[in-house]
C-alpha cells in the first residue's frame, strides 16, 4: 500500500471508529468493510476486525457506563448465551467464498441501519422474555465468531424493536456486548491454533482516537445523519464487492 493509500484508510478508519463508537458499536463491520476496499486478505481480516472491537467497544461502554445508561439485567441475558456461542464461532474457518457472501449480507443489513432503515424509535420499556433473549444471544455469538464482528450492528436494533431498551440503554448494553464477544471470538480464533497479523496491532492507535472521539460526543447529545450516510454507502459498495466479486 502506497503512501497515500495509508493515509485515505487511516483516516476512512479514524472516522468509522468514531460513528461507531459514538452509537455504541466497535465498528467490525465498518472495519470488514473497508479492509475488503483496501483488498485485504481474509486472513487478515477477521483477526483485525475482532482486535480493533475490542479497543473500539471498550472505550465506547466506558462513556456511556459514565453517564449512568448501562443496564446489567439488559446485558446478562445476552452474554450469558452469546460468549459461548461467539467462542466456537471462533473456531470456524469458513471458505473464502462462503466467508465474503455471509460477510457481504451483514455488511448490507448494516449499511441500511447506517441509512437509517432498521433505526426504530423508543417504545415503552416492556419485560424482557428470558428464552427469546438467550436464543437471540447464541444466534448472535455464533455469527460474530464466524465473521469477526461483535453482533452489536444486529442486537441493537432487536432491543429497540422488542421495547427492551431506550437508544442510549441500548448503545451501552451493544458496547458491552461486542467487547465480550469479540473476546471470545478472539479466544476461539487463538486456540484454533491461529495468530493475529502483525499489521493488525499498528491499526489499534488509529482506531482508538476515533473510539475515544466517538465515545465522547455520542454518549451526549450528538447526530451526525450526512457522516453516517456516506459510511453507509461505502459499506454497501464493499458488501456488494464481496457478494458479486
């Protein structure tokens, strides 16, 4: 990668650590996304999206933990069902062709979130349904440790849409949520008996400024909608690169 290459992904990189962060979300797939653009190998990849969640994730859950929106009894049924299930997902090494279409659909489902789609308003705070909730959670973990993604792109819409949590309740359980699933998936992924790149570890400090960026202003009162557009449209052209090579 040439030089100005560098700076363009480090920058596209800073920006999509920040969206995320700022909503919540280590931004796996933001970072699949544009490491598919950059033509990235998949080995690459998954190890590096998993690496920069946790960074990203943690950072985020600590502003809104901060400002008091974190809900433990929102978060446990969840983690209790998806940190296993991300650990094995772990394990799995998918085909390169499986891997970019199963890739490319999330990337879409995320990308139209970005847009706004699947965006649903605060409904009145209803009783979470402990067998639906673990259900959803192992779904959740076992996609994450396939791909490489914290599942936070998915469960944040799902708590929204079920009135299980309000936006800020849900940015702070999704943070927590990716953090300890990319650890399992991370975990799976070592006693695989794989490595992480070394490349992957000089993209952590570029990612951790936009996190801390992010975590700040999103944990108060911040929108940016043409940011999130143009992210959301670069996403999409880089799942449509993975479904139609």
């Amino acid at each position: 990668m040439n030089s100005e290459n560098i700076l363009l992904f480090s920058f596209a990189l800073i920006v999509i650590a920040f969206l995320y962060s700022s909503v919540g979300h280590g931004g796996a797939s933001g970072y699949l996304a544009l490491m598919t653009i950059f033509a990235f190998p998949v080995a690459v990849m998954k190890p590096s999206a998993l690496l920069l969640n946790l960074f990203v994730s943690s950072i985020s859950f600590f502003f809104y933990y901060r400002m008091n929106y974190f809900k433990p009894k929102l978060f446990y049924p969840f983690a209790i069902a998806s940190v296993p299930a991300a650990f094995i997902g772990g394990f799995v090494t998918l085909d390169n062709t499986i891997y970019k279409i199963i890739l490319g659909i999330v990337l879409v489902f995320a990308a139209l979130r970005l847009f706004g789609i699947f965006n649903f308003k605060e409904k009145e705070a209803v009783e979470i349904k402990l067998p639906f909730a673990l259900a959803i959670g192992f779904a959740i973990g076992l996609l994450s440790g396939m791909l490489g993604i914290g599942g936070g792109i998915i469960l944040s819409p799902i708590l929204l849409f079920l009135g299980w949590a309000s936006v800020k309740e849900s940015a702070a359980v999704s943070s927590l949520f990716i953090f300890v699933n990319s650890f399992a998936g991370m975990l799976g992924f070592f006693l695989g008996g794989k490595t992480i790149p070394t490349e992957s570890f000089y993209l952590v400090p570029i990612a951790v400024v936009g996190g801390v960026l992010g975590g700040f202003y999103g944990s108060g009162k911040f929108s940016n909608q043409t940011l999130k557009f143009v992210l959301g449209t670069v996403i999409l052209m880089a799942s449509i690169k993975l479904i139609f090579p």
